[in-house]
C-alpha cells in the first residue's frame, strides 16, 4: 500500500443519516469564517466540480518517509442518479533518499454509466531495494536499484448487460537508467540475472477488460461486490523486450453489518501472474505493485517478487461517532509469491495493523485515513484519502 493513495468516488451513498446531520473536516473548520451553515451547506451540495487538497507525509513506499499533496476533482458528466461520479486525481510526492513520483489517474464514466475509461500514467524518478525473487529471502540480502519509470496504463469498458462490463485497453511499462548500487557479488544468489535485469525494459501492449461492480461508493464502500479481470499480451511487435502475458484478477466483497452507522467487514483478494513468456525483472508481480499501489499495508513494497502472486485481505471498518465525523478499523492481510522454479506457493507471510479516520467530505464520503501497518520485520505509517479497497 502506498502512503499516497487518493481512491476513486463513485456515485454519493444515500447514508440513513441525513447529510445534515453528518458532520465532516469542513462542518468543523466552517465556524472559523463566519460562515452561515445553511447557505453554505446548500453552496456545497450544488456544486457540480468537488475539489479536494491535502498535503501530507508518510511512509514512502519501499522505506523512508515521503511528502506528499493530493489533489482530486469529482463531478458528474450526467445525472447523478443514474450516472457515477468520475474522478481525476493528481498526487505527487517525493522522499530524501531520491524518490520523485507525479501520478495523474482518471475514472470517467460517462452518461448513464454506459462506458468508464480508467487512466493511471506516472513518471517515476524510484531507486528501490529488491531482494531477489521467491518467498524466503534474507533482509541483508537486498541491493538497491536505480531507475526512471514512465507507466502508461489506458482501458474503456462498455455496459454489455446489467452490471456486466467488456472492454480493451493498451498498458505500458518503460524503465531505464537501470543500474545496481552497492556491492553486487551475491547478485546471482538472488536470481536476478536469470530475469535479464537490463539497462532499458519495455511491456507494451493490448489488454482485455472484465468487470462487475456494485458498489455505490468506490471511495468509501458501505456494500456490494467488485470483480476485475484484465488479461495482459506484450508482444515484441509492439515494442516490448520480451513476448509475455499476464493475467490480474481482483474480488473485493463488503458486509454491512449495521443500518444506522458504518459498521462493516471488507474482503480484498487477488491474483497476479504471469500465464505465458519471459516478463522482464522489474514487471513481475511483487507486493505493493498492484495496480493502485495499495495492497501489503505493514510491508516493503517490492519485499517478495516473483511469477505469481495471492493476496489476501481482511479490514474491519467501525463509525464511532453518531455524526460521522470519526471512525477506526483494524486489518490483516497475507500474501504469497510462486518459487521462481517450481511455481510453488511455499512460503507466506503476513501484516496488520489498526489505523485512525476522520470524515473529510461527507457529500462524497471520503475519509483522511491514518494506519499503521507492521511485520515481523517493518512497521509503517501510512497517510491518505479514501479508503483502502
């Protein structure tokens, strides 16, 4: 999990509070300038673009400690009750050991919800520790690389029927300046050359989109289920170092165990592997690289790395106060990597953690999420906006 993450606003969850008796960060800072409740409350509800800014710092993904402003704009581009709220979000941040990081991302969804375009584009100036590939490796073992990063990573699925939804996409994955810092004599221990760890890599190519989602609120789920299954090909035609192909599935699952608060327990899995070629080194499923950077709350991103990787999540989410101002949850998670050879899972390993939330927008539902996260051999602090998964 990134210490960055925004999360995406779908449609505006009717609570069985009345927004006017919610009360959020802004209800609280209001009074400071004199500002009459009603006409302000009614100023807020009709806007048609919902901004948000929020500086902060955190635990840097992959160690150290980062700085961070998020910047989202929510708005609907057809009646919000048949149309979700798209969302654009710009995040960037930086860390003292070198990490510079500008991720722009989009979730359009267009009139009556009949076709959503996702983006997610970043340039990424990352050194970053490996330790190599498999599930058992040692802490002193790791080497630190450097390289520039540029992610490219467009789809469009189309309603088909219900809430079923087909589509294509184009991903790519550009690193260069690739090199080794530090002693390197035990490299071959880790089998990273037996992934051509190159100076310049590229993945670029088609994927195919599948999804099902009926969450109301993508940033602060209250219920529902989402289902994601996106299949990767990376043909050399299109410029990629190698032919490979990859798959990603990803269910996630929300019970509600309270009308009158949020009080509920929400399930995050998935599955990355790679099902066909040669994926270069720094393409190969790892924690914390899911797709929104999100997943591993309590450990080193880029820890484990292999061919395959399961992950597993469990959070439980508890409204303390009557108003919705401010709220707690507690989770664990478990993940584990193929052994490069044999494809076995053999080895897994697993956080938790307890964090803090604070009611940011409550037209929205967004939250200020503040987590610790911990393993037997890391500890984070993690800061964002919105909920996890």
């Amino acid at each position: 999990m990134g210490f960055f993450s925004v999360g995406l606003i779908a449609q505006q969850y009717k609570d069985s509070v009345p927004v006017s008796e919610q009360k959020d960060i802004i209800d609280v800072i209001r009074p400071l300038f004199h500002l009459d409740k009603k006409k302000f409350d009614s100023i807020r509800s009709n806007k048609k673009v919902q901004f948000s800014f929020v500086p902060g710092a955190g635990s840097a993904p992959g160690g150290g400690r980062a700085i961070l402003t998020a910047f989202n704009a929510g708005f609907f581009l057809g009646k919000d009750s048949s149309t979700s709220m798209s969302l654009v979000t710009f995040s960037p941040w930086f860390d003292f050991n070198g990490k510079f990081v500008l991720p722009f991302r989009n979730i359009i969804w267009l009139p009556n919800d009949f076709l959503l375009w996702r983006g997610d584009t970043r340039f990424m100036i990352y050194p970053q520790y490996t330790w190599g590939l498999g599930g058992k490796n040692n802490e002193d073992s790791k080497v630190l690389l450097n390289y520039t990063y540029f992610r490219f990573y467009h789809n469009a699925v189309r309603k088909v029927k219900g809430l079923f939804y087909f589509g294509v996409g184009y991903d790519l994955d550009y690193r260069f300046n690739v090199s080794i810092e530090g002693d390197t004599s035990h490299l071959h221990d880790l089998n990273v050359f037996d992934q051509q760890l190159l100076e310049k890599t590229v993945s670029s190519g088609p994927v195919l989109n599948f999804l099902v989602d009926t969450r109301r609120n993508a940033l602060n789920p209250e219920n529902g289920v989402y289902f994601a299954a996106d299949y990767r090909f990376n043909p050399t035609w299109l410029g990629s170092t190698d032919s490979w192909q990859s798959v990603y599935i990803d269910f996630r699952k929300y019970f509600s165990l309270e009308k009158k608060r949020q009080n509920l327990i929400a399930l995050w899995s998935y599955f990355w592997g790679v099902t066909n070629g040669y994926a270069p080194y720094l393409d190969l499923p790892s924690i914390g690289w899911d797709y929104y950077g999100k997943s591993g709350r309590g450990f080193l991103q880029n820890r484990y790395r292999s061919k395959r990787l399961i992950y597993g999540e469990l959070e439980y989410r508890k409204q303390i106060s009557a108003n919705g101002l401010w709220g707690f949850v507690v989770f664990t998670n478990l993940h584990s990597v193929s052994e490069y050879v044999t494809n076995n899972f053999s080895y897994w390993n697993v956080a938790g953690g307890a964090g803090l939330r604070v009611k940011f927008n409550k037209l929205s539902r967004s939250n200020i999420a503040l987590d610790f996260g911990f393993s037997k051999d890391y500890w984070g602090i993690y800061l964002g906006l919105g909920e996890v998964f």
